[in-house]
C-alpha cells in the first residue's frame, strides 16, 4: 500500500513573496540508501561504494554506509579486534571513510547476534572507539540498531523489547557516549512500506485507510496486553519524530523503508533486493509526494562479490533509473545523514524576510529544535535550503547579520524562481581506488 499525494502548485505573490521550498533545486523528493555493515568486508565496501559513487566506474550517486565497533566474523568492516581494544587492520580506512564521507552511520557498538555482549567488554570497547574518533576529530551522528535480541547494547525499540541501551540502571548502558560522539539521530528498527512526507494532509481521503487499520492493529495489541507495542499515526506518516530515551536524553528517531511486491517487507533486504524498493511505483511515488525514503538494505550481502559486478542486472536497472532521477534533478539522492538533517533544518527553521532598498534579505533566526533547543544553526547545517522568491537576484539569506554564499535558480517545475545555499558536498571517492 502506497500514499499518493500531489503536492499543489507554489503561488508567489505581492503580499507574501518568499516561500520555503520543500527540497534543494531542482528536485522533488529525497532518497538515502542507508545500508548495514553486516557480514561485509572491506573488498566488498570498496567494490560496491565504486559503483554506487564514482562517475568513472559507476553511476556517481551520493552513498554513505556504516560500520561496527566490534565485529564478528574475521573480515567484517570492524574497527576492534575481538578484544575491544586493539584497532583492527580496518581501523584506518573506516577513519578515512568517516571523514570523506563514505561512512555516517554507526551500526551499534558491534555485532552480538547469537551471544550477547559482556557488560564489561561492551562499555570499554564503546570508551576506547569514542575517544579514538574524537582524537581524530570525527563526529558519528547516526546510530542504526543491529541484529537478534542479544544485541542488548541496541536502543530500545517498541518491537524488541530486550534492547537496554539506554537504560542507565542497567550494565548495557552507552548512551552517555553516544552524545559524545554527537549521534542524533537514532534507527529504533523502526520501518514501512511506503515513503513518508511531512506533507502529508490528514484531509486526503488517502490517508484514511492507512490510520485505520493501523488503529486496528493497535485495539489487537490492546487486547492481547501489548500496548507497548502500539504504533501511533505519526510514526507512520512521519520521516523522523523526536523521542526521550529512557535516560532522559532527546533525539530524533527515524523510520526506514523497505519493500517487495505487495508492501510485504524483506527480512534482510540487500543488494540483491533492490529491484523491489526501488521499483518504478516507489520512486514516481516518493516524487508525487514530494516525500523521503530512507532505504533499508545490506549492501554488504550476498557475501560474494561476483567478479563481473557486484550488482544483479535487475538491481543494477534499478539503481541506473535512480541514479537518472538524481542527474536529471527529480530526486535528491544523499548520504542519509545529509538527508535527516536536511529533513531536521527544513522542519523546524525559524526565518523571517525584510526588505532593504530593493532587496529582500532572508535572515535566519533559529532551528526550533526540539532535542537541543531553540538554536542559531552553522552554516553547514543549511545546506541545500532554498527559498522561492519572485525576484532570485536580488534575495538573499543572512545568518547572524552575514550574507551566506547562495546560488541563483531559474524557475522550476512550478514556473517560480529560488535562490538557495549550495549542496553538501558528496562524499570523496579517492579511497575506493584502494
């Protein structure tokens, strides 16, 4: 089941002349593949992420992935040895990938499938990788949960109830590290069958039949005395929602998307299932919305590489039609975290327009962030913000009384020019010649 929504047609008029647009120019809609290390080693890192991202050998799509802390097979993209403290023969090139891009995203501390973590071992490997990264002043700001129900270390999540993460009574507690390292934003194994939108209007009649039967699942979990696990109507509709941990702390946690045929979702999507989420209907869909997908997948399974290509036919069609939505600017194709915090800036921006002489000036006041508070974001923050305008020219937007480096759009799909800051930079591709 699939939510359409067509977005309606931006008005620019006397009266009321800047408007927010909804994505970076040109596109209309954000796609991230944010894939889970597991089971993938540094062979099939540098194989895969050559096709996903260079122009030379591939398609030159924007694709970060993530790593783990302590692995468990021999050749996993770990950065400690089995004992937590030594770094492995891998350590190096996660640094290198964190800091050009490749990699945003940490996939817990390591992976516990089948045998739960020692306490002990667990929050000294969790010190030893948070104080390696800071000296090297890397920031991880995604944490993605992993695994069975003995990954104890995973953030609590409203399906599995053993994660305890972040209870701070208990042995398997880390979130205090977490926020050192600067994660905010968390993946609680949350997921959908559909992309989402902060555009959605609760007025569609589309969107009817998706909250009622979600309210059918949620008076079946009442009866069974499962209310901990009732899923409410923003988690459906929403990319991202800012949660308390058990802690107390804040952040935001976001929802990832996953499809076969019919809706029905994957176990374990990886590259090899691509052709199901990245189906024609997904994307024109996401577009028509004007939403997000945050694409669930492994981009390290199967295990082998295949000589020839790391990717099926069918897969590979499936990327080559995203990648041709990026080139011809209908989707924005980025790492997931230049996706969330877009998502995160865009939401909750706090701006206002003056004129001076014949110029309109966009000063930008806040980010009304409610896990961090009200806050005057840096500039980095803003990329990709862009701003309908009747007269591109001569606007501007101004953080903390500088004008910012912006870039002149001509008009759009809506017939309406903008003016924006520059896009993040994609990630550097150097070391996948390794």
């Amino acid at each position: 089941m699939v939510f359409l929504y067509q977005r309606k047609q931006i008005a620019v008029d006397s009266e009321n002349s800047v408007k927010l647009r909804p994505f970076p120019f040109p596109f209309r809609a954000g796609v991230a593949i944010c894939s889970d290390i597991d089971f993938c080693d540094k062979r099939t890192f540098i194989a895969v992420h050559r096709y996903l991202n260079t122009e030379n050998y591939g398609l030159g799509l924007p694709v970060a992935d993530s790593f783990f802390g302590l692995g468990r097979e021999p050749d996993q993209l770990a950065f400690f040895e089995k004992n937590g403290a030594t770094p492995s023969k891998n350590a190096e090139f996660i640094r290198q990938a964190i800091n050009d891009g490749l990699i945003d995203s940490l996939h817990a501390w390591g992976d516990f499938n089948k045998v739960p973590p020692n306490p002990t071992i667990l929050r000294n490997m969790a010190e030893n990788l948070t104080k390696d990264l800071i000296a090297h002043d890397l920031k991880i700001k995604i944490w993605i949960n992993h695994g069975d129900p003995f990954n104890y270390q995973n953030i609590s999540a409203r399906l599995w109830p053993e994660y305890k993460g972040d209870d701070p009574e208990l042995d398997y507690y880390t979130v205090d590290l977490l926020k050192e390292l600067g994660v905010n934003f968390i993946w609680r194994s949350e997921l959908t069958p559909w992309p989402l939108s902060g555009n959605l209007k609760i007025s569609s009649p589309y969107i009817w039949p998706r909250l009622a039967l979600n309210e059918l699942k949620n008076a079946i979990k009442i009866i069974l005395q499962k209310k901990t696990r009732i899923r409410t109507a923003s988690q459906i509709t929403e990319l991202a929602l800012p949660v308390s941990l058990k802690d107390g702390s804040q952040c935001f946690a976001f929802t990832r998307f996953n499809q076969y045929p019919g809706g029905v979702w994957a176990f374990d999507p990886n590259r090899h299932t691509l052709r199901y989420s990245l189906n024609d209907h997904s994307l024109d869909t996401v577009i028509k919305q004007e939403g997000y997908i945050v694409l669930y997948t492994h981009l390290g399974l199967p295990f082998n590489v295949q000589k020839e290509h790391p990717f099926p036919p069918e897969d590979r069609d499936a990327l080559t039609k995203l990648a041709d939505h990026y080139h011809s600017g209908r989707i924005w194709v980025a790492p997931t975290v230049d996706l969330l915090t877009y998502w995160l800036i865009h939401k909750y921006l706090i701006w206002n327009v003056h004129t001076e002489r014949d110029c309109r000036i966009i000063e930008i006041e806040a980010i009304n962030d409610p896990t961090l508070g009200s806050r005057l974001p840096i500039e980095s923050e803003l990329a990709g913000i862009c701003f309908y305008t009747s007269d591109p020219k001569n606007t501007f937007i101004s953080l903390d009384g500088r004008r910012l480096k912006t870039v002149i759009h001509q008009p759009d799909h809506t017939g309406i020019g903008c003016v924006g800051v520059p896009l993040p930079a994609p990630p550097k591709v150097d070391l996948l010649d390794n």
